[in-house]
C-alpha cells in the first residue's frame, strides 16, 4: 500500500509539473525579458541605436545625414510601409519618419518613449507622447494632449525637442529631434528605452486609427512598446 501511495504521488507531481506556464513566453528578441502583467505582447522588439552625426531639422534629406542609423518600419497596409530611422548624437535622439504620404493620403507621425524603461499597463509621469502634425504636440504621463480644459495645448515650438511642421503639401519625410535633457536621462553606450513609434491619421474621434511599429503596439499599453538601446 506505501508503495502504492508513493506511485500516485509521482503522477500528482508530474502533473503539475507538466502544467506550469511557460516562463519564456515574454522573450526579447536576442534575448530573455521580463513578462508583462498582460500576455497582449509575446516578444520585445529591439532596435540597436548608433551614434550618428547632428542633423538640420526641416523635412530635407542632406546627403549621407541619415546614412547610420537604426531602422524600424511600420506597416500601414501591403502597399504601404514607412521606414524610421533612429540615431543619437551628443545630447539628442533624432528621428526620420519617411513615406508619411501615400497616394495623397498623408499621417502623422507619433513617438513614445519610457526614458526608464518601466513597460507598465497604464502611462505613468515621465513616460512620453510627442505628436507631429500642423502642429507639435505632447504629453508627459499621458497620450493624445491636445486639449486641457478646454485649451489649446500644442504649437509650432516646444521646450526640448522640435520636428518640421506644418508639413508643406508635397513633404514625405518628418525629421524629430529631441533631447535627451527633456527626457530626464543622460546617453550612455547599452542605456535601454523603452520605444514605440506610430503613424496616424489623426482625427481625434472614433474613427482615429494608429499603425506601430513594434506591429503590436498600442498607445495606451506601454507593456506593448519595442527597445531602443544605445550604441
């Protein structure tokens, strides 16, 4: 009978054992990564960020000024991909949003970033939005401020980072610089961000759509957002 006892105790914890949830279903690419408190996301894209040379902010392509940089691309449907690409230089982080027009069909481009990396289920203080459109638009703990009781709260410049707008009628391409001073971080080789970036069409109702790159992103689940490290 103890014999007997001890066999249906194996079963029991080979059972269990066989049951346990996989612990690599949060894998970074290239890497193990924390699991999030959702399972929306399965892997953390991550782009390596190269140092780069400073470049003029205003929709223009110079020759070879994007030449090193980081790429991501964002799919908005088959038969239209933009292409970011992503560098650092001294005290910035600079951005090239291209293809934003299709067709005659044009969005705006959006950047999220978690300077600390936190990827929580909800924004939280220090986390960033920053819009590009006719205007320049942000928000510090929270997405889509464009309104604060009632007022207006984007404009042609901001403290800390700046990106070409309005866009003239035939611009392609969106240039975005901003500071790492405004996101309360110093630039460090292997310093870790966390990174969304979006295009839009921005109509503020319903009907609003968004298209991320990483392709699972969302704008109010930070758990959802790629890495970007420093090189």
């Amino acid at each position: 009978m103890k014999r007997f006892r001890n066999f249906l105790l194996l079963v029991v914890m080979a059972g269990c054992s066989s049951a346990r949830p996989n612990s690599d279903r949060w894998v970074e690419k290239g890497g193990q990564g924390d699991e999030p408190s959702s399972p929306v996301a399965r892997t953390v894209e991550t782009i390596q960020v190269p140092r780069g040379s400073e470049i003029h902010v205003d929709g223009h392509i110079a020759s070879k000024e994007w030449d090193r940089t980081a790429i991501a691309t964002i799919t908005v449907r088959d038969d239209w991909k933009s292409q970011v690409r992503v560098k650092h230089h001294n005290q910035f982080l600079y951005f090239l949003f291209e293809g934003v027009k299709h067709d005659g069909e044009r969005l705006f481009p959006e950047i999220l970033i978690d300077p600390k990396n936190r990827k929580g289920d909800h924004w939280e203080k220090g986390q960033w939005w920053f819009h590009v459109s006719g205007n320049l638009c942000e928000g510090n703990g929270e997405p889509n401020v464009y309104r604060t009781n009632g007022v207006f709260q984007c404009a042609h410049l901001k403290d800390g980072w700046v990106g070409n707008n309005p866009p003239a009628t035939d611009t392609t391409n969106i240039e975005i610089r901003v500071s790492f001073a405004k996101l309360g971080i110093r630039p460090t080789p292997g310093l870790r961000l966390g990174l969304a970036l979006a295009l839009t069409n921005a109509t503020g109702d319903t009907k609003q759509q968004w298209f991320f790159w990483p392709e699972r992103g969302r704008i109010d689940f930070p758990a959802t957002w790629g890495n970007a490290v420093l090189k």
